[in-house]
C-alpha cells in the first residue's frame, strides 16, 4: 500500500493548501507560528541550555514578526530574517549568561573539593563540555552557529535552506565550512581533548 | 572516469540530501577516487565530531511532543505564488462541492490539470476553502467494497510538501486545523510530514 502512495504523490511545486481559516487576518502568523516556533525555540534551547529562556526569547521575536506585519516584502524574507533575529537574539542572552555561569561553576568545584561522589564528577565534567560548546559557538559567525544548532536538531537540507536564506544546494558547502570552523576553534581553545 | 566532487557536495552525500542521481555517481566515484574518498572521510568525521559536541547540548532538552501536523508548510513558497495558491484553491474547492454532490461514486472524471489551471485566477475565491466550504467530507477511504482491490493507484493523491523523495514512513489519519479536516499524512522515519492528501477529494492528475 505504501508503495502506491509513494508512486502517488504528487510534487506540491504547482499547489498550494491553504490553512483552514485563510482570509481571516492574522492567519499568515498562525502558519508561520504552527511551523516554526517549535523549530526556533529547540535551536534556543539548546544554545542557551534554558528551556524557559529559549521560549521567552523565541515568544519575543514571533511578537516582532507580527508587529513587522508585512509577508510579502520582496526586499527580505521572512523565514531568514525570524531565524536571524532569533539567533542573535540567542547569542546575546548567552553572553550575558555567561556570568551566572561561572558563578556556578565557581559554586561546582566548591562541591568537588568538599568531597564529592562520582556522579557529581560526571555531571560536572558533562557542564564543562556544554559550555565549551556554547562558547565555541557563540564565538562563530551567527549563521555558522544557526546551521551547526538547526542541523543537530534534525532539520532537513530543505528546512535550513530556508531558515538561512540561500539554495538547499549550498547548505552542505555552508555546512561543511561551519563544521570546519567549529572544529578549528574548539581545537585552538582546548586542545584535542574533543 | 574522473569526476571529482565538491566539499559541500560530500557532506550533503553523507546526510543523503543529494539527488539519488547523484548519490549513485558518488559512491561510484567514491570506489574509485582515493583522493576524493580520504576527503569524504575527513568530512564525515568531522561531522561525526561537531554533531557528538553539539549533542552534548540537548542532554537536559525535553523531547518535544510530536505535534499535530498542519497542511501548512513552505510559508516562504506561498508569499510569492499568490497565483498558484488562487489556482489550487478554486480546483480544491471545485473537487469538493462535486465531492459534496456525490459522496460516494468516484467516476473516474478527468478534473483539470494543475499545470493548466488558470494562473491569473483572482485570489477572491479564498474564502471559498475557509470554515463551512471545508466541512466534513465523511467519505470512507475505501468506499468500493465489493470490487476486489487490485493492485492500482490510489484515487486520492498525495501532495508532497517537500521535494525530497521518500522512501519509507507511515500514513496517519488526523483532523487537521479547527475545522478538524480529515487527511492522511505520510510521516518519515524522523517523524516529519513528507506528504499530505484531504479524505474524499478526488484525483487530480
């Protein structure tokens, strides 16, 4: 049966669906909300690590977007914009993180001296690894960082394509540049231990 | 035969993201270019690497509910294609007030073509597809249960919402939207929507 459906499906290059509810206004925001908040708020959640965080930042630049209006502005688009403002949005409450950071990783080696289990050990080296990550990644370009984040949560070639703004057949050159970037700083911080 | 590929081109191969085409020239060329091979192998490494660190990052994420899939996708495509979107709506809403006429006989009518549908439609008919013009189209899925089904295609096709091939995934009847529109959904193994179809309109070839 599968097999059929695969031989049925028909490319949606010369359709178009329309949301249940079109023509009422504000319906644009609705799709565009539906499709990507998920998306962006998983991307900030794993750059700044709070879940809280990523969807008060994600809820702030949707507010922009509504605010902003106009879809059909042929100068800009808007999927690559959302994302760029979410990123950098992102990169922002990262740096200013970054000192509650230390003040806990400050309080962590306190518990460490004070005689602490293996696990603790573990959980602390694991936090380690997360904030070089992130400070690696706040180090790279923003559209690096937004492609190496949306990729590792799984988003299509297609799906980054359009976040970023450029054809789905340069996002493995971009991505590969961004891999090699990330690599290269991550080396030059902290040595091979990868 | 010496075709050599591209950085970007490798890394894309490795996430199977190129043209099944292409793929196969790859690994073709893959078997027998070392120098292109050993470059593939420093490219899937580092992916391998990068993806391993940022992984490190989702350790205390949630895993996000699967949500209920809207036929709302590819925002981007529908800001410039006004017209298309006219077109399928005034061929959507053709097929279902037939539809809404003869519930249950699928003659097999030749129902006009997308690409010849009329690119300068008025996007006026919008409302045509809102709220009451998409109320329940209850048709069974497979009404004719006194032919035996044969091997054949399916009446009612699926829209693909991207234009990656699909391989494999499973189909899920849902309601969609406040209008709780019955449609099928093929889902890939990573749980996106590949392809969509309405229950109960009818083919369009």
């Amino acid at each position: 049966v599968l097999e059929d459906v695969i031989r049925g499906v028909q490319s949606a290059g010369e359709f178009a669906l329309t949301p249940a509810g079109a023509g009422r206004a504000g319906s644009w925001f609705d799709g565009l909300f539906r499709d990507h908040y998920p998306r962006v708020v998983a991307m900030l959640a794993r750059l700044t690590g709070d879940r809280s965080q990523a969807e008060e930042i994600a809820a702030d630049v949707f507010c922009k977007v509504s605010r902003r209006g106009v879809v059909a502005d042929p100068g800009e688009e808007l999927l690559p914009w959302l994302y760029r403002v979410a990123t950098n949005a992102g990169l922002d409450a990262l740096r200013a993180n970054s000192r509650r950071r230390r003040r806990e990783e400050e309080a962590g080696a306190e518990t460490l001296r004070t005689g602490a289990s293996e696990d603790a050990l573990r959980s602390l080296m694991r936090e380690e690894r997360r904030a070089r990550v992130r400070s690696v990644l706040e180090s790279l370009k923003p559209r690096d960082a937004q492609l190496l984040l949306l990729r590792s949560n799984g988003s299509a070639y297609r799906e980054l394509a359009d976040a970023v703004g450029v054809a789905p057949a340069s996002v493995g050159t971009l991505l590969a540049r961004a891999e090699a970037e990330f690599e290269r700083r991550f080396r030059a911080r902290y040595g091979d231990d990868l | 035969m010496k075709e050599c590929w591209r950085d970007g081109d490798l890394r894309a191969f490795l996430d199977r993201e190129l043209s099944p085409a292409d793929t196969e020239r790859v690994t073709a060329h893959l078997a027998e270019c070392h120098e292109c091979e050993a470059r593939y192998d420093e490219i899937a490494g580092r992916a391998g690497l990068v993806s391993g660190l940022l992984e490190a990052l989702a350790e205390l994420e949630p895993v996000a509910p699967l949500r209920r899939v809207q036929p709302v996708r590819q925002w981007r495509r529908w800001a410039g294609a006004g017209a298309a979107i006219a077109a399928g709506i005034a061929i959507a809403a053709l097929l279902l007030s037939k539809q809404a006429e003869t519930p249950i006989v699928q003659a097999p009518s030749p129902s006009p073509s997308v690409a010849e549908a009329p690119a300068t439609q008025s996007p006026a008919v919008t409302p045509a597809l809102s709220a009451s013009a998409m109320k329940p189209v209850p048709a069974p899925a497979r009404p004719r249960l006194g032919v035996k089904p044969r091997r054949q295609l399916p009446r009612d096709v699926f829209l693909a919402l991207d234009d990656e091939p699909i391989e494999t995934g499973i189909v899920v009847r849902m309601t969609l939207g406040e209008d709780e529109i019955p449609a099928d959904v093929v889902f890939g193994k990573d749980g996106r929507a590949r392809a969509i179809r309405l229950i109960g309109t009818q083919t369009i070839h």
